[in-house]
C-alpha cells in the first residue's frame, strides 16, 4: 500500500470515527435520561409518598414515552431521513430535562419525563442503525458498539453526577432541591448532541433509497474509498430493487427468522435484570443496609464495571463474532444471578458477596448482551424498510423495559431478592438456549451479504 493509500485510509477512518461519535450522542443521552432517576428516584418517593406501584409508575413514566418514539422513528426515518430524526429527539431531550426539573406534582413530572422518552426510544432505534447505515463492514460491529459504550458512559456519567448532588447539601435539600438538579443536568448534554449533529451526513443508503445517489456515492467514497464505494452502492441498488418496502414484506416466510431473532434479542436484553439494577441500585444497596451515600457509591462502581467490560466487547466483537461473546455472556451472567439470589436467600445480602454477583452480572451483560443486540438488530434487516423493522424490535425491547422497571419494585416487595432475582435467571437460560439454536453469524458481512443470505433459509 502507498503512503497516499495509507493516509487515504488514515483520513477515512477520522471522519468514520467522527460519525459514530456524534451518533453515539444518542447513546449518551439514552443512558444519561434513563439511569438519572436511579439517583432522583428515592428522594421523589418521599417528596410525592408515592406507593411502590406508584414509584414503578414515576421511574417508568418515560419509557412508556420510549414506545411511542421507538413506534414513530422508524417510519418518520423512512419518510425524513436519519439524520433530521435524531435532531427532532436532541430537542425532545432538551425540553424533558428541563421540564422534569420544574415540577410541583408528580403529574407535572411524568408529562415531561414522557416527553423525553419519546426523544430516548427514537435514539435508541436511530442511532445504531445510521451507525450501521455509514459503517465499514469489516468495522460495523465495533462501530454499532460504541453506541452501546456511550450508553454505559451516560449511565456511568449520571451515577457520578447524582453523587455529586446529593452530596451538596442535606437529606431534606435533597428530597425537595436535589433531584431537579439532577434531571435538569440533561440539557448540557442534549444540546451538544444537537449542535455537533450538523456536523454529520444522512444516511447514504437512506440517500440512495430516495434518488439522491450522486450525495450517497460521495459519502459511501468517503468513508470506504472509491472502487468499494462504488461497489456497495451497485449491492445496495440491487437489494432495493429487489425488495417491496412494505412491513407486511417483513413478516414473510424469508425474513421470519430474522423477525424472531431480533425480537427475541431485544425483549430478553431487558427481562434478565439489568434495568432492574441500573434503575434501582440504589434502593437495592440501601434495603439490605447500606446508608444512603454508600449506596450512591456503589452504583458509580458498578457504571465503572460497565463501563471497563463494553470496552471488551468492542474489542472482541469483530474478532470472536457476535455468537460466541453471547453464548459466554450469558453464561456468566446465568451464573451471577444464581448467586445474587442465593446470598438474599441465606439471608447473608448485606455481605460482600451481593457486590460481587452483581458487579459479575453488570460485566458479564456489558461484554455481551449489551451491545450484541442493538449491533444485530441493525445488521439483519432489508435496507428498504429497515426503520420500520428496527422500529418494530426497539418497541419490543421497551416493553421488556417498561415491565422490569414497573414491576421490580412489586416483585422485590412481594417476592424477595431471591426470587426476582432467580426469575431473571430463567429468562437468561432460555436466551442461551434460543443463542445456540437459533442465531447465525454476521461478523465481517455487508448489510446486502446478511439480507441475502435470509433469502437462502
């Protein structure tokens, strides 16, 4: 290779790497809205005496907005384009943080909490398919994972934000002042993800779906140099040609698998416990004895877990493929929570133990489950209706949000740490059964070799 080759290459991969940055935002601020009322949520509890069912109701508030913005993304996509979305949500994102701060009554409170998770479940769908939209195939995998690294930042982030706040004043400062503090942090960072994306291009298969191939051959150029530019946009011609655009199109027999897997993938990344953690670490550490600022720490030690474990995933992903880092995934975390739910059994919670089941847990999930599904689920369908199908799957993986955050304060009340905890045990076994059987491969395929092969099964 030249040297002008070699800087070609060197050049391509900055404006790679710029892209998914700015898309990985999304990512940012997905985590951020949705693990700050890990830290507000306690103090909201007091400050409204709210139930156990009505604290499910005010931590869950903006995932129900989550399933409207999942449901509605994917078509306005289809018909606007990626990128002009994802600016639509950095203004939704804004406005909650904001409003979320200001309320007198917990009415108030989940209006603007539902606002913003209209803007979270749009990100949620539209950042890593326009991350996988723009990504090199022998890179998409790594790429499409960094968003679900700046979910565990934003995650990571808040959790130390939250600390910082609580610390600032008293008990009673903070059920009354605190928690606005807390969620109005959000618009420092929805703004700079609205600004920095002007500084990205639309979708070049979005482009080349509406006529604008001259604008999608210079990006697919841009980011995979000109014989494979040119190269892909024939393959991504060819596939929409040959495809009918409709959702209905998705439901036949050729794409049944894929609808499954992506399904399945979405609904038990959730059901198997994390957002039970992410959510309710708090209250969690301080049921079984840890004082209030203890119970803070622990969660920043456990987003720093996250954090160091996504990091292992993304290394790993292109290399040992998405397949093998699942079926090892789940294993641990199989693992972890049979003894999570063993020490609150023998009634030993409060040891050191319950720290490091969980902390096992959150690793295990960040090097596999975490990214692995939001990677295939941009991988496995047709470009022509791929916003709607990732719609179709997002919806589903809130739904397994919404009911993990509505029903674990239920369920520990009711059931116990163990039985909740084994609960989320089984939904993990039955994913590791459904991997081995059921899912294929995508490493180092283009989005038109994985869309073809469905036509072969």
């Amino acid at each position: 290779m030249s040297l002008k080759d070699k800087n070609t290459v060197k050049a391509n991969l900055k404006y790679v790497y710029l892209i998914t940055a700015v898309a990985a935002l999304g990512g940012l601020l997905f985590g951020y809205d949705t693990a700050v009322i890990a830290g507000a949520i306690g103090f909201l509890q007091t400050k409204f005496q709210l139930s156990s069912a009505m604290t499910g109701w005010a931590a869950s508030s903006a995932i129900w907005g989550c399933l409207f913005g999942a449901m509605l993304a994917g078509y306005a996509s289809d018909r606007l384009g990626r990128k002009k979305v994802l600016l639509a949500t950095a203004v939704l994102f804004s406005f909650s943080a904001i409003g979320s701060a200001l309320p007198n009554t917990l009415t108030q409170f989940v209006a603007a909490r539902f606002i913003g998770g209209i803007g979270v479940g749009a990100a949620s769908m539209l950042s890593p398919l326009y991350i996988s939209e723009i990504a090199p195939a022998r890179m998409r995998g790594m790429l499409v994972s960094l968003y679900q690294l700046a979910i565990v930042l934003g995650i990571n982030f808040v959790y130390f934000v939250n600390l910082k706040i609580a610390n600032v004043g008293t008990e009673a400062w903070n059920i009354d002042t605190g928690w606005r503090y807390m969620l109005g942090s959000e618009v420092i960072p929805a703004l700079l993800f609205f600004i920095l994306l002007f500084l990205v291009p639309e979708s070049p298969r979005w482009l080349t779906l509406n006529g604008r191939e001259e604008e999608a051959t210079a990006i697919l150029e841009k980011v995979n140099g000109k014989e494979k530019g040119k190269q892909i946009l024939n393959e991504i011609k060819e596939t929409i040609i040959a495809e009918k655009g409709t959702l209905k199109e998705l439901f036949a027999t050729k794409l049944r698998r894929a609808l499954i897997i992506g399904l399945v993938l979405a609904l038990f990344s959730q059901i198997t416990g994390i957002n039970a953690i992410i959510y309710y670490a708090p209250e969690i550490f301080k049921n079984i004895g840890f004082g209030t600022d203890s119970a803070l720490q622990q969660t920043v030690i456990i987003g720093f877990v996250n954090t160091i474990f996504t990091f292992v995933a993304i290394y790993f992903i292109d290399k040992m493929g998405r397949r093998t880092l699942l079926l090892w995934g789940l294993s641990g975390m199989i693992i972890c929570l049979l003894g999570t739910g063993l020490v609150f059994y023998l009634g030993v919670s409060s040891s050191i133990w319950t720290l490091i089941f969980i902390l096992g847990f959150i690793a295990s999930f960040a090097s596999s489950l975490g990214p692995i599904p939001w990677v295939m689920m941009s991988e496995i369908f047709p470009t022509k209706i791929r916003g709607l199908a990732m719609s179709f799957a997002t919806m589903t993986l809130w739904l397994g949000v919404v009911a993990i955050t509505q029903f674990t304060p239920i369920m520990l009340d009711n059931l116990g740490g163990a039985y909740t905890f084994w609960i989320f045990m089984g939904n993990a076994v039955l994913l590791l059964i459904f991997v081995y059987k059921m899912v294929p491969e995508t490493k180092g395929r283009t989005l038109e070799e994985i869309e073809k092969s469905w036509n072969k099964n």
